[in-house]
C-alpha cells in the first residue's frame, strides 16, 4: 500500500498498469510525477493517474481505458485490504472471512453460510482469479464498484469485482444437486468472470443480499373496476419499490363518457389512471436511486387514444399529461392496412363493445396475415349502429403516434398479431401488451376480486382469482466475447440454469407473479455486442452478409437455448402448462422453418420429453451491464467511435476493441447508419426470438415523415413484434442521406 508519496513506487504502479498495453508513457509519467510529488497528497495521486490517463483516451488510444481500470483497481484493493484486516500486495483476501463480515452485517443473506460449508467455499476462493479483473474497461470497473459491489452500510468497500462473480454463482446454485453443484458453481463462476455473459441489473446488485428481488420486469393486466385500478397500483409500487419495471396493460378500462352502473357519460377515461400510475412512479422510487420506471399500453382501436398519444408532450392542456410514464400503442395489422392505404379507422369504448356485441376486441387476434377473427370481430362493431364509435383516418393516428416519437421518443409499437401468431402457449392465454423495454411477450389476464369476508371475528379476508402477472427474469450474452471465444455451445446451458433457478429462489412481492413465474417458468436469455462483433469480424453494417449473420448467429443461440432447456427438463421436469403448448404439438418448429436434421431431432426430443421453459429468448437493452462487460448494448449500433459517457463524471469512451480494423465498421454513427439496414438484421433475428427485442430506431430529428412511417411499415411488414424508442438527434445529422430520400 502506499502511504506516502512515493515517485519510485508510484513510477513501479504505473509500469505494472501498463503491462501489455499499447501506451505512450514517458510524457504522461513525467507530467503526472510531477504533479503528484508537487501536490503531496496521497488520495488525490491515484485520482490524478486516472484523471491524465482518461485525458489521453481518444480513437488512437483506447488503450488508456484499461490502464485507468488498472490504477482504480489498484485503489479497490488498497480498500478492501484496509477494512477487511489484509494485506493489498495480494489484491484478494480471504473469501469466507468476507462472508463471515457482510453476514454478520447484515449485508449477506445467511443461507450463502448455511447452505455452503468452509471447505466448499475455500474451495471457490482457490478459483478466484484477480486477474480477470484486467478484462474491465474503466466505465465497466467504474459502473460496477459505484452501483454493485457490496459495501458495509457506511459504503465501505469490501467487495471485490471476482468475489461478485463468485457469491452470484453461490447465490445462484444453491439449491443444485450437491452432487453436481461445485460444478454449477464454477462454471456460473467461469461465465461471469470472464464477461461472456452478465446478469440481470437486478441479479448483479441482489443475489446474495438480504434485500431486493432478482427479476427485472413485470407486466400487469389491470380489469376494468374501481378494485382492480387501485389493486394494480398497490401492487405496481410495491413492485417499483423493489427496482422492478412495469409494464402496465389498460385496454381494458373503459374509456371517457362511457357509462357507469348503467349511468351514461360518467365515465373519465383512462387518463386520470395513467396520471395516478404517474405520481406512484414518482413518489415509489428505487430507494431514492432512481424513480419507478411504469410504461403503459394502450389499444390503437380504444376511444381514449388520441388523449393517451398526447400525454408525453410539451405543450397543451397539463392536467392531461403525464410526463413520468412510459407509452405504448397496441397495433393490429388491419390498422397498419388502413395507414398503408390511408383508409379510415374507428374507435370504441371496450365497456361498450362487452355490454352490446358479448366480447372484448382485445382478447382476439388475426390468426394468418390479412385474414383472422381480430378483424372479423372489428368489422361486426363497425357494422353495429347499436355501438358508439369516432371515426378518423387511420393515417391522422400514425401521425399523433410520429409526432409524440419525435418529440418524447415513445410510443413502443406493438404489433399485437404477430407477437401472438408466434406466442409458443396460446392454448393458456392472450398477449396483449409488453414490458417496459419491449422484449418480453408472454401470456397475460388480470386478478380478479372475489370476495372480502370477516374470519374469527377479527380477521378480514380478502380473496382474488390470480391472473398472469408476468415476471422477466433476464441475463445476456456478451457476443462481443462469446463468439470470438467460440464457447457458446458450454456457455448456454450454464446460463439457461441460472435464469430457471432465478424462477426458484426469488422472492417477488406480489403472490400473483410468484404463481406465473412456476407456471410458466419464463426466461429472457438475450444478447448485447452485437455492433462489436460485427467490427471483429469486419461486417459492414448496412450490408447483407449482417443480415445473413444475424439469421445464422441467432438461429443457433434459439437452437442452443431450446437444447438446453430440453435437456434441463428431463432432470427438473417440464414447466407445468406444457401440454397443449406449440412446444408439444411440435408447431413452434414448423412456423419457424426449422426442418434441418438436427432440428427435427430437437424437435422430437422437446415433444418427447418436454421442455423446462415456456418463454425462453428476449433481447434487452442492457446499457449498463453491456458497460460493465466493455461491449456494445444489446442490438443498437454504437453512437459514435468516440465519446463521453456521463456518469457521476464525464467518462471517455471508444467502441470495444477499437483500431484499424475495426474503425471502419464503427465510424458511421448510429444517427447516420441506415436504419432499414437496421430493420432487415432485426427481421432475420427475430424469427429465432420466441419472445421480442429491444429494437431502437435512431434518426435525426429532421427527419421525412414519410421516411419515419416507411420505416414502421417496414418493421411491421417484415415480422418485427415490437419496436422500442424512436431516439432522435437534437441537431440536424449533415451526412444522413438514407433519411432523406
């Protein structure tokens, strides 16, 4: 440790964080010697190491993100040593002595120590490899100590980057066959330490803690009555609280001027709800880290549509805005018709249509492309005098939907009969909306109440009929790393464990999502780099042979995935509404075109044996676990080669991996790259994605409206289930000519 400032020693850190680096250093060692021997300040040298070194970080020199890394590792155990009694020179101390600490602090769980003996866990502590700490870029090592690494309730640091890794793992398999869960262990261990995959934000801050819950999303239907509005809300802060996002569903609630107890034109709408859910986000924060994230989605053919498009922009009427939430728009393809050829479009109360034609619209889809029930139920309320209705263009619709994009980025789009023409268990339910990052789709229905009663005299009862509140358990390949490395095929199934044991150990606070997680044991194994892997394999983006790529790389992570789940069902068994499911009747494959061999013998195996997972693939946005990891987010193309990242500070940042080769393939910004190229790589990728993706458009705020609609036409047409945000430029992008023309 140093204690005073010492030149030598200090010169001796800087050589040993530049071991294998491309640096220039003796004009950086001779300007920040002497500043720091002139300045006298111990805690303020490794700052200025860092501070000089992110000064030098351009397109020429990546390199000086992992020498930054490497100085505030240094610090990190230079901590870690000092409270937790250690000498630092060996960078990791004892791993059960930690345990033993944050235990007793009440910072890990007990069953880390219960469940695991000494000897199990000195047996980890020998595979902890301080070095796999040098795979961290500085924002990664950054992002990771400030936001997850476990600290004692003063913030003190005692958690280390690979102890992380390793209590994870624990946390993970500690329920696993005893025989084989040293093994789980390691290989979870072997996963995460080497940034082949990361895990849930949830995940990477809760597993083995005492607080919080591992699942990120959620996706609530909310009934149409006073008790389910206001049961939803409870449940959605209680969920908020717990750093959970939602997905809320309320095409179901009646619409403005529609009828109450039989009483016309009492009725506010859905937006006096909305701006409810609104203050809950707001006030239910993520303990005071970030406010409640709550996206709602609403009907494209529902009454209060054009008031539900209005409510995330600038100007207008303020009472009937709602500036904290999320919006979503559920599109049926006769809507996406009706703009194509700029028919008309109408709308309707849904009490209305259950009161007068005995059916929802919602609960219906068009089963093949141009011809379903959806539409044959649409046209009979069309037809029916009897029913209320507005009629509008459909195009002065997409319009109020193009400008809310622009201005506030939303809409989601949901194309509501593809994501169920695909949905792998239509035999148990309907999807009507997704999440709030738009990649998960799996089967929904709201809770009913059933009755409230006084028990003993004393005890009021209350008893509801559970809908399916849908969990997103979630973790992601790094493709930036995964597929370089070729470990694929042992990652997959080490990774489709984990998430089916999130399923097991979790603790949810709503009963209804406990009961739809063992129902349906849904995962979202998802991806992030893949504008990394691309530039290592020198893919040009608005190409081809990306798309191509795209259909082969995902094609054979849904193969691996569905394998492993299959295999994890013959040793666990099949989740329990798998009978009736395109899974067993064998048509999740033959919709998809899967007709190799080694597909119909994997085929064969699922109707034969089962599978563990109802839902299996989603790709999320992960931003910050894609930091963490030094690839690029999910799917997205990287803003630019160079820029600042801004965190607590501004943070220099390149592309992953940036040099001559792969400049060329970084250097278009995300705002210049064609984004029907963009749209192309996500259709060849979301055939092989039972559930969705996290599919952003990026576009300069200037742009055609008419090249804006061809885009969603596009989407639409080509089989995409969701897109999530229209980002737009806050300044006009010079080069752009796709968007132009």
């Amino acid at each position: 440790m140093i204690t005073t400032v010492d030149g030598e020693q200090i010169s001796k850190l800087i050589d040993e964080s530049a071991e294998g680096l491309k640096l220039e250093l003796d004009s950086y060692k001779e300007k920040v010697l002497q500043a720091i021997v002139a300045d006298t300040s111990v805690e303020k040298a490794a700052d200025l190491l860092i501070k000089r070194a992110l000064e030098n970080i351009d397109e020429a020199n990546p390199d000086w993100t992992f020498f930054a890394a490497r100085i505030y590792l240094h610090t990190l155990y230079q901590n870690a040593g000092a409270n937790r009694g250690y000498e630092t020179g060996k960078k990791y101390g004892d791993f059960f002595a930690l345990l033993q600490t944050l235990t007793k602090e009440g910072i890990y769980t007990e069953m880390l120590l219960e469940k695991y003996s000494k000897e199990e866990i000195d047996h980890f502590a020998s595979f902890i490899d301080p070095e796999r700490d040098r795979l961290f870029t500085y924002l990664g090592i950054y992002t990771l100590a400030t936001r997850y690494l476990a600290t004692d309730h003063e913030k003190n640091t005692y958690e280390l980057p690979q102890e992380r890794w390793m209590v994870i793992a624990m946390h993970l398999m500690q329920d696993e066959d005893r025989a084989k869960r040293t093994d789980y262990v390691l290989e979870a261990y072997w996963a995460l330490s080497n940034l082949y995959m990361t895990v849930a934000t949830p995940t990477l801050n809760n597993a083995g803690k005492t607080h919080g819950q591992l699942s990120s999303c959620f996706i609530e239907t909310v009934d149409d009555s006073l008790q389910s509005i206001y049961d939803s809300n409870t449940d959605i802060a209680k969920l908020s609280k717990n750093g959970g996002g939602i997905g809320v569903y309320m095409g179901k609630i009646r619409s403005r001027g529609s009828s109450i107890k039989g009483f016309k034109g009492m009725s506010s709408g859905v937006v006096p709800w909305i701006k409810q859910l609104n203050n809950t986000a707001v006030s239910v924060d993520q303990l005071g880290t970030r406010k409640g994230a709550i996206a709602i989605y609403l009907d494209v053919w529902h009454q209060d549509i054009e008031a539900f498009l209005d409510l995330k922009l600038n100007n207008g009427d303020d009472r009937m805005r709602a500036h904290d939430i999320f919006t979503g728009v559920c599109l049926p393809d006769y809507f996406m018709e009706k703009v194509d050829e700029r028919g008309d479009w109408y709308l309707f109360d849904p009490h209305e249509v259950r009161q007068v034609m005995g059916y929802s619209l919602e609960d219906f889809y068009d089963e093949e492309n141009g011809d379903g029930t959806w539409r044959r139920k649409y046209q009979e309320c069309v037809a029916n005098e009897q029913l209320t209705k507005k009629k509008v263009p459909a195009i002065a619709i997409m319009k109020r939907i193009m400008k809310s994009q622009l201005e506030s980025g939303t809409p989601f789009m949901f194309y509501r009969d593809e994501v169920n023409r695909k949905n792998s268990n239509p035999h148990n339910g309907m999807i009507y909306c997704s999440n709030l990052c738009t990649e998960i789709t799996q089967n929904q229905s709201p809770t009913q109440f059933v009755e409230e009663f006084i028990e003993n005299e004393n005890t009021i009862v209350k008893k509801y009929q559970p809908g399916d509140f849908v969990v997103c358990n979630l973790s992601s390949i790094n493709l930036g790393r995964a597929v370089p490395a070729d470990v694929l095929e042992r990652l997959i199934p080490i990774q489709v464990r984990m998430l089916d044991n999130v399923i097991d150990i979790n603790t949810l606070p709503i009963l209804q999502t406990q009961l739809t997680n063992q129902k349906y044991r849904a995962i979202g194994l998802g991806t992030f780099g893949w504008h990394h892997l691309l530039a290592l394999k020198g893919i040009a983006w608005e190409t081809e042979e990306a798309v191509s790529y795209a259909d082969e790389l995902y094609e054979k992570i849904a193969y691996l995935a569905i394998q492993a789940s299959a295999e994890l069902s013959k040793e666990k068994g099949s989740y329990p509404t798998f009978k009736g499911s395109r899974w067993e009747t064998g048509e999740y494959f033959t919709t998809r075109g899967y007709t190799s061999d080694a597909w119909k013998e994997l085929q064969d195996t699922v109707q034969e044996t089962g599978i563990r997972n109802s839902y299996l693939l989603a790709v999320a946005p992960n931003s910050s676990t894609a930091m963490i990891a030094g690839s690029t987010a999910s799917i997205d193309p990287v803003f630019k080669p160079f820029y600042e990242e801004k965190k607590d500070f501004k943070i220099p940042t390149t592309a992953p991996d940036m040099d001559h080769h792969t400049y060329n393939v970084y250097r278009k910004s995300a705002y210049i790259l064609d984004q029907r190229w963009s749209v192309a790589q996500n259709a060849a990728r979301q055939r092989h994605v039972d559930q969705s993706i996290s599919f952003n458009f990026y576009v300069p705020h200037n742009i055609r409206a008419s090249i804006l609609l061809d885009l969603h036409l596009q989407a639409w047409r080509q089989g995409l289930k969701t897109t999530y945000y229209v980002r737009s430029t806050a300044n006009d992008v010079e080069e752009c000519e796709w968007c132009q023309s």
